[in-house]
C-alpha cells in the first residue's frame, strides 16, 4: 500500500481524500473553501492546468502569464483559512479569506486575501480577490 502524504492544503486530510480528487477531475469542489484549498494545492504543486480551469473565465489570466509566475521559484508552505461567508453546497456566491506562506527568491513571503468565488453550472470558480498585507 502506498503512502498517502498529507495535503498542501494542510486540512488535516490526506492529499488523497482531500485535494488531489479535484485536482485530478474526479470530484468538484464542493464549497467556495474545497476550490480554495484545491488552489492553493494546484500553485504549491505548479498544477497549471488546475488554476485555469478553476479561474472564472472573465478574470482569468492567460496560460502564459500563470505559468510565469509558477515558475519564479516561489515555494508554496502553508494556507490559514481565516474566514468564510457564504459558499456552501446551496450557495451561488461567497468568499475566503485567507494567509497563504510561501518562500520565494527574496525570502519569506505572506498573502493575505479576501477571495471572490461564484458557482456557475454547479462549479465553483475563483473569481478575484482582495490583497492587503
């Protein structure tokens, strides 16, 4: 039997129950917080593919500009959801708020952002966000 790390995410689940379904398409996201997580998942695994297609179609970047910014050496380590509103299984809209740590070519670094997530066809997509430091 093979080891099953724990997620990125650090949800206190295995990558194998938690993220890693969604990332591979087996499962959709169930709450704005699962799409979250999965995110954050997909930009500490550099999964390009998962980011785009989680990424609302009228606030996406282009697939080159992504794959940039994975790629400048920043280390993804740790996510802290702070707060949620909305984004249940019967909601069509909500936020996260979270801190994301992460080591990069300058040093340490923390993302604090408040995450706009809209469900469109029974899929949760990040729609854009808030920074603050």
């Amino acid at each position: 039997m093979m080891d099953d790390p724990p997620c990125p995410c650090r949800s206190g689940e295995s990558a194998g129950t938690c993220c890693g379904p969604i990332l591979a398409g087996r499962r959709r996201a169930g709450t704005a917080e699962q799409l979250m997580r999965s995110r954050f998942t997909a930009f500490a695994r550099g999964d390009l593919a998962h980011l785009l297609a989680s990424w609302h179609p009228r606030t996406r970047p282009g697939a080159d500009d992504l794959a940039t910014s994975l790629g400048d050496g920043t280390r993804w380590l740790h996510l802290e959801i702070l707060r949620t509103d909305a984004g249940g299984p019967f909601d069509q809209a909500g936020t996260v708020e979270f801190r994301a740590t992460a080591r990069g070519p300058e040093g340490r670094l923390v993302l604090h952002e408040v995450s706009r997530f809209v469900r469109e066809d029974g899929a949760w997509l990040y729609l854009d966000g808030d920074v603050s430091a």
